[in-house]
C-alpha cells in the first residue's frame, strides 16, 4: 500500500491492527522512585517486529488480543454552530482476556496516557512495524474489564485540555495572597487586549489589586465608578505581577484596560496565537516535532487577522477557554488522526469547484447518512459585537463624570 488513505479504502487483503499504549505502572512506586512506564504491545493477529537501532536488535511483541481496535465517535462543529471545539468523544479498544492473563493491566494508571493504533492491509512475511499505517493517536482515559474482556478507554488529544483554568488559587495566608475569604479563589488570567475588568482585591489594608496572575505588557486604564484616575497621583502599578495599587480607600467600583500581549511566528493577540499560548504553556503540550500540536496552523496570519482578547477569573477549563477563542472568529480545533492539535478556519473555495480534484465518496465509505431539518439562517441579521464591556456598571454605580457611559452600562 502507498497511503493510509489507499489503505482504509481498500475491501480486499486481511487487517492486521497494531496498538501502543504507555500506562504508568505505580508498583513499588515512592518518594525516591517514581512510577515506570509500562509499554503494551497488542494486535489482532500474531506479530512479531525486529528493529535495528545501531548495532544492536530488540523485538516489539505485539500479543494477539485485540476484538474491537477502536470504537470512537469524533464530531467536526459544535452544536448549532459551524465553528468552534471538535469536542472529544469517548471509545474504546476491547481486548480478550477469559483466561486472566492480562489482569495485571486493571492495576496500571490509565489517565491521559497515550496510545497509537497502527494498521495494514495485504499482509506479508516481510511486514515491519513501519509498514503499518498509523491510523489514531490519543489518550486512555481509564479501564474497565469483565470476565472475557477488557476495555481500555481513550478519547482523542483534545482530552488533554480537560483541565481546570486560570491553573492557580489565591492561599488565603494574606498579602497578595489574599485574605481568608479568597483562599481558593481562581488567580485571574488576561489574554490581549481587555476592556472595565473588576480586578481581585487580593490586600484590602493596603489596596492591591490584582489583574493578572504573572506580567502583563501595560495597565491602560484604571477608573472608580467609571472615572478615570491619574497614574501619577491615584495609583501605581506593578506589571512585572499583573497588580496595581490605590494611593487611597476606593469609593466606587475598580474597574482597569489591561494588555497582557500574546506572540508567536510574527503574529500578536490573534486568536490563533492565544490558543496556542493556552495549549502549550498551559495544557503543557508541545510543538516539538509537530507531535502534539501543530504551531504552524495557528501562528499563521489566516488565523490571526483580527485581535482578540479575554478575561478569565472565575474556573473554566482549558477546553472551554480555547472554545472562546476558536468559536470568535470561526475556526475549528481539532485533534488529527495521528494526534497533533490543529486550528483551521473555513473559507470560501477560491477556486471553481468543477477544477477541484477529490475521491468520490462510495458505499465504502458511508456507513449511515441522516436528513436534518432545514434551517434559514440570515445573514441580514447577524450581530457582529467588538470589545466586550467585562464589568457592566449601572447608572447608580456610575460617577458624574464616567468616562464613557453608553460603553460602561452596555456588555458591547
């Protein structure tokens, strides 16, 4: 075979399936010794692969108990939208085991642990381990086994983002750590540009407040009831830990413009960049390589046109955050089949459909097909909205001389 895509098309020749999966073994695991990693090797079938490395050999035993290679369901849009999060679907691998003998494997960490399924078709006594086509990348989610098999669990690579954001909490031990009633409290994140954000007042006794959980590039505003105050006699500023302080007792709401740039490949605050920010620094991914995440699918200037920003105090998850994001320009995030994370944005063809070249689609490769109700949806009337009012103020909340108060009394 010449591709994975001649490969999966083909009916004729038997399968073999081949599955790496990398659970942590915590047996005899302590302070001074970690827990191992526990390479598993399965197929459907009996293989055996033999790799040089150097001078030297060492075999691959792929064991012969996989029933069902893969189950999973991936969906391309959010619901109701065409853009957004490709959000991870769960399935699973089955794997025989009546006779007990992998067991061992219910005592194995199963959680974001990565696993590759390989697979070739028209079989031969020559056949390597790199002969075969990797067909998915992604994570085990946990395990699960009754008396003839065994399930191991697995979602794609956008499991990686279930986790929970902004990371940090305030410790409630005083000073900018916060008193007793923010301990707990999600430490706030700016990403961009963002416009009347009700900062943490993390030392009520000295005034500090706090717009963002590490450095920020520049504290643009800050206003008392929507009355700008003067950097020079009503405030400073420390940016180097997303803080400022008031030379005086507040009397109104505390509101500030904040920038905390984000930049890769050239582009600044570009939805592309922020979510790469979060990917990376954040979910802990890395673009080595382009493994685990793609960086040029989301550094580019496709995905950067516009600037965009946001404010994050109260806990999300990163999953939802990079939502945000994708979901206001249009674009999708998405786990490729061999595991990298990638950011695309529809557009349209800008070129005549009858010059463009695509295999037909036949009865191999549709298994069901289902007729949705029609929707009208009118461009006529859209709602485009720009610079999102984070901290709404009410008239009675307002000074006489606001700044702006059709901004300040209005979200957009």
């Amino acid at each position: 075979m010449t591709s994975l895509r001649v490969a999966a098309k083909a009916t004729e020749g038997e399968v073999r399936f081949l599955v790496h999966t990398v659970p942590k073994n915590y047996a005899g695991a302590s302070g001074s010794s970690p827990p191992v990693d526990a390479d598993i090797y399965l197929s459907n079938m009996p293989f055996m692969d033999r790799t040089t490395t150097g001078s030297s050999f060492y075999y691959k035993n792929f064991l012969p108990r996989i029933i069902s290679p893969l189950n999973i369901v991936q969906t391309m849009f959010e619901p109701g939208r065409s853009g957004g999060l490709v959000r991870p679907n769960g399935g699973s691998i089955t794997i025989s085991n009546s006779d007990g003998a992998f067991d061992f494997l219910l005592d194995y960490s199963w959680d974001k642990k990565p696993f590759d399924l390989y697979m070739l078709r028209g079989l031969s006594a020559t056949d390597t381990f790199g002969s075969h086509f990797k067909v998915f990348s992604g994570l085990t989610t946990g395990i699960s086994a009754d008396l003839d098999t065994i399930d191991i669990l697995v979602k794609d690579r956008l499991h990686a983002l279930e986790k929970d954001f902004p990371p940090n909490v305030y410790a409630g031990t005083g000073g900018t750590e916060g008193s007793a009633n923010l301990k707990g409290e999600r430490k706030p994140k700016v990403f961009g540009k963002v416009f009347n954000i009700e900062p943490v007042l993390v030392d009520e006794t000295n005034n500090i407040y706090q717009v963002n959980d590490g450095a920020v590039t520049s504290i643009d505003r800050v206003a008392q009831a929507g009355q700008t105050l003067s950097s020079s006699s009503d405030y400073t500023t420390d940016l180097s830990n997303g803080r400022f302080t008031l030379a005086s007792d507040p009397t109104g709401v505390i509101t500030a413009d904040v920038t905390n740039n984000i930049t890769s490949g050239g582009q600044t605050n570009g939805a592309g960049v922020i979510i790469l920010e979060l990917l990376t620094t954040f979910a802990g991914l890395s673009t080595a390589g382009n493994i685990e995440v793609l960086a040029s699918s989301f550094n580019n200037a496709a995905q950067n046109a516009y600037e965009h920003g946001d404010y994050f105090r109260k806990k999300t998850s990163i999953i939802d955050a990079v939502n945000s994001f994708a979901s206001s320009c249009g674009g999708l995030v998405f786990a490729s089949n061999e595991g990298s994370l990638q950011m695309k944005i529809p557009a349209f063809p800008t070129a005549n459909p009858n010059t463009v070249t695509a295999d037909a689609i036949t009865d191999n490769e549709i298994i069901q097909i289902e007729v949705l109700p029609t929707r009208r949806i009118s461009g006529v009337n859209a709602i485009v909205r720009y610079k999102k009012n984070h901290r709404v103020l009410s008239e009675n909340e307002l000074h006489a001389s606001a700044y702006d108060r059709d901004f300040l009394t209005r979200e957009f």
